[in-house]
C-alpha cells in the first residue's frame, strides 16, 4: 500500500488531477483551519452548529470541504469560535 504523499505525487503528474487539486486548495486550507481551531475549542460540530444558529450537517459539509463558505458565514463562525478571521493572498 503506497502512502499518501507517494500516491499525491503520482497523481499529481496527471495535468487534469493537478488542476483539480490546485483549484480545490482554498476550500480544504478553511476546513482544516475550522476543525483545527472548533477542536482547540474543544467543540463537536453540534455545539459550534447551536452558536451559529445553523445546523450541524451545515458545519460537516465545511469541514469536508464539499462546499465554499461565504465571508459572511466565515465571519460567523469566527464570532461562534471566539477569534478572528484573517484572509491572506500569497
């Protein structure tokens, strides 16, 4: 069984699997920095979902990236998370 980063740089050779995963970096850098941070909170997506009065299949479709979430919702969520949003280009 070949591991992740051997499998990733295989994958990556193929021009159209490079443009997909190139273009699908920002949505799973904000799912990784939300459950990074809902977990430092010691938070279930269930709690978090409460304070931002939505639900908790709202907050799992984010987190598994299946979905961009707006500023305004991202600023919400900062506001439920007790901290602070920061967008940067690179």
């Amino acid at each position: 069984m070949k591991a992740w980063n051997e499998l990733k740089k295989e994958l990556l050779k193929n021009p159209e699997f490079k443009r997909q995963y190139e273009e699908s970096q920002p949505e799973y850098e904000i799912a990784r920095a939300i459950i990074r941070v809902r977990i430092e909170k010691k938070m279930t997506q269930k709690e978090l979902a409460k304070k931002m009065n939505t639900t908790q299949s709202v907050i799992s479709r984010v987190e598994q990236a299946k979905t961009s979430p707006s500023i305004s919702f991202l600023k919400r969520l900062a506001t439920a998370l007790n901290t602070t949003l920061q967008i940067q280009f690179k």
